[in-house]
C-alpha cells in the first residue's frame, strides 16, 4: 500500500510554500518523528516530521521548489522497501516543476489538451504556455523524439503561434504582416540600469519576499507617525546588577537579565495602563486585546521574525528572561511554531546592542505600535541647574495614527519613562 506525503499547512494563513530540501533519500526506512523535509514558509524553515511508517518510495517535488500548494503530494511512502506505488496515489500528485534556473526540466509527460489531442510537451513547456495562452497543438517541439521544450516557446505568444504546417514553410514578409485589431498592451518599463562592474545575484528566500511584501504594505497603507523620548537608565542598570547578582549559577532557578528583558517587562505594564496603543485597526472597528502579547524582531539569516512574549505583564522577569533565551535561540535555528511567532499586539525593535543611537521602525501589521530602542549612551544632561553625567537611550514609537492620536501616544511614552526611570516598581 502507498501513503502519500502532503505539502502541510504550517500556519492557518498559508496556502504555499517552498520545499527547501529533503531530509531523506528514495529507499531510506521512515519512522514515525522522522524528520523528512525542511519547508520554507513566510516566516521561518519549519521541519516536516513523518506521521506513518515506511519506505521512501518517491520523491515528486524536488528540493528547491518553490510555490508548492498546501495539501500537495511531496512524496510517497510505500510499507516495503522497493515495494510498487498504487496508482491512485501516483495519480494525486499534481505535477510541480522546480525554477528553471536551477532545475532541468522534467521527463516528457503526454497529456490531452482541452480539445482532447495528444499533447507531446514537456511539463515546464506546458505551463508556460497555459499562463501565455499559447496553444501546444499549433507548435512542432525541437526536442527528443519531437517533443516540445522551453525552447519552442521563446518568443511565440497566444497570437502569434503558428499552425505547425508555417513552421516548416517559408518566413512570411515582414510587410504581410497584418495589424491588431486593439492597440497593443504598453511595453513594461524597463528596469533601471545596475551599478558598473560585476555583482552576485542573490535569489530571494520566501521569507525576505513576505517581509519585502508586508513592509511595503504596511509603509503605503498605514499612516504612520513618531514619538521620541530620552529614558534615563542609571537606575534600570544598577537594578539590573544587582538582580543578576542573586542568580543561582546554574539550575533551573538561574537567569541573567538583558536591558531588554527590562524594558520588555516595562512596555507589558505600559501597555495595561493604556489599552489602546494595544490594538488593530479594522473597517468596522478598532480591536483592543485583552492579553498583553509582546513580539520582539530578533534577526535571523534570512531576514527578521518576531516570536511573542505571550502574557508579558503577567511574568517576572526572570521569566521574561528565559522565555527570550529560548524564543530566540529557536528562532535563529527555524525551530518556532506558528503560534509562537504570529499574533502579538504590540512589538519592539532593540538594536541598541549595535550602538544605534536612535531610529524609526515600521509597524508589523495588524498592530497599532512598534518601539524601537536605541543604545544606552553617556549624555550630559542638567538636572536642577547644574549639568551631569546620566546613562540616557533614545525610544521612538511608530504609531498607526488610524488607532492611536498623538496624546495617546505620548502618555505611552511618559508611562513608560517613568516606570524604567524607576524600575523597582516591576518588582512590586
């Protein structure tokens, strides 16, 4: 009996994604947990674990493939070794090519088209011509034993395919030419020229094509403004020093909190004081969330993901601590679930730790508001009449104006110097 391995839905928005490369080879033994596959999804590389038990009989999406749909079949598992795949699960398997760029193309497959004719052509050459609406019937292929490839496609679009009889016969004169009925569509513009000299193209991943999508999204459709405010953090530090100071070396008690732990915990209790800068915009209504989700932008090789900080408000910070170790550290190894990344109403952006003074970040749609949190830096600053010395950041919130007005924005920033400039009210 065949078993059919299935493209699986990673999140309950995704309807494609990308196979980036296949764990295990045709023949190998598949036990239940195995992992089988990597999958690229719009947010990060998820591991495919088998569900049956069995022998990779065949693998029908190759690595690489991109646009793989959900429910797809991947793969064929059969219960022996070399044992015969059942027709009924060959026959489910839709027919998915990998980019022409790094994949040749695939065996000849003979199918009827639409007017029931026998279709010699091979499976990239009949996709491309379905999207060109190119009829495969009037083209003579070049390829093996008449079939027709990619080549025979080059420059041939739905008008202008010839009956095969023209292909064989002489050119006409390009004056017999007769004109289009419509005016042609206009010419794409031309893409601007690359710099002089060499360059390395870089294929795109399908996360850096989500987040190139969604921020451009985000940038056009919401009307954003910025609130900055200098914190003081001498006092945030010195806490910080001596909370570390208590921690057990090693165990399941023991934490080392960041700055950014702190100022975690310090957004969550701002956030429950001003409920609505923690909120979406809809048509038919702004949504203010119960739960104080945090998501925190961590950088990973391709691109940027956001796990959350669920319950942020009602954690410690020992708690807040370990949660973005481990969030963290499995994001930067494509380990996260789906509910661990998406969602959230409220994000921060810290790179404070590449000594960025100051910067705007663009809010992660649907929230409201983003934080991006500068470097800690020794400023002059005067208190009473005289000028001292103080450990001061810089905080800028990004702020959808359709949910959040001005005031609102600036309470949030006031709340929240308030409670970093004197963070012993966290342990309260």
């Amino acid at each position: 009996m065949s078993i059919n391995i299935t493209m699986p839905a990673l999140s309950p928005t995704m309807t494609e994604g990308k196979l980036a490369r296949w764990l295990k080879k045709v023949g190998d033994e598949v036990k239940s947990g195995d992992v089988l596959a990597e999958i690229e999804t719009d947010k990060a590389t998820m591991e495919v674990e088998a569900v049956e038990e069995g022998f990779l009989a065949e693998i029908r999406v190759p690595d690489g493939t991109e646009g793989v749909a959900v429910n797809a079949v991947i793969g064929v598992l059969t219960e022996e070794k070399g044992g015969a795949v059942d027709v009924p699960a060959a026959k489910a398997a839709p027919v998915v090519t990998a980019p022409a760029e790094t994949k040749a193309e695939a065996a000849p497959v003979e199918k009827p088209d639409e007017h029931g004719e026998r279709v010699f052509a091979s499976p990239l050459a009949k996709r491309i011509a379905k999207q060109a609406g190119i009829d495969l019937t009037t083209l003579k292929g070049s390829g093996p034993n008449g079939r027709i490839v990619k080549a025979d496609l080059d420059g041939v679009t739905a008008k202008e395919a010839p009956k095969t009889e023209a292909l064989t016969a002489a050119p006409t004169p390009a004056k017999a030419e007769t004109k289009p009925e419509t005016a042609p569509a206009p010419a794409a513009p031309k893409p601007a020229p690359v710099a002089a000299g060499g360059f390395k193209k870089i294929p795109h991943s399908s996360i850096r094509k989500i987040i190139a999508k969604r921020l451009t999204e985000a940038k056009q459709s919401i009307p954003h403004f910025y609130l900055t405010v200098t914190i003081e953090l001498d006092a945030l530090l010195d806490l910080r020093a001596r909370l570390n100071a208590t921690s057990p070396k090693d165990g399941a008690g023991a934490f080392k909190l960041s700055v950014n732990d702190i100022i975690i915990k310090a957004c969550s209790v701002a956030l429950r004081r001003h409920p609505g800068v923690n909120a979406s915009w809809t048509d038919e209504a702004i949504l203010q969330y119960d739960d104080v989700d945090i998501s925190i932008a961590v950088a990973i090789p391709d691109g940027l993901i956001t796990p959350i900080v669920r319950g942020a408000d009602k954690l410690g910070l020992a708690a807040i601590s370990n949660t973005m170790k481990d969030l963290g550290a499995r994001a930067k190894a494509g380990k996260l679930k789906p509910d661990e990344y998406q969602g959230g109403g409220f994000s921060i952006s810290n790179l404070g730790m590449f000594g960025i003074s100051e910067f705007s970040a663009i809010i992660n749609p649907p929230q409201a508001a983003i934080l991006a949190v500068g470097a800690g830096e020794k400023r002059a600053v005067v208190k009473g009449d005289a000028i001292a010395v103080a450990t001061v950041m810089s905080a800028t919130l990004s702020v959808d104006h359709r949910v959040i007005d001005g005031a609102l924005g600036a309470q949030f920033l006031a709340t929240l110097k308030g409670i970093v400039e004197e963070p012993l009210s966290l342990l309260l």
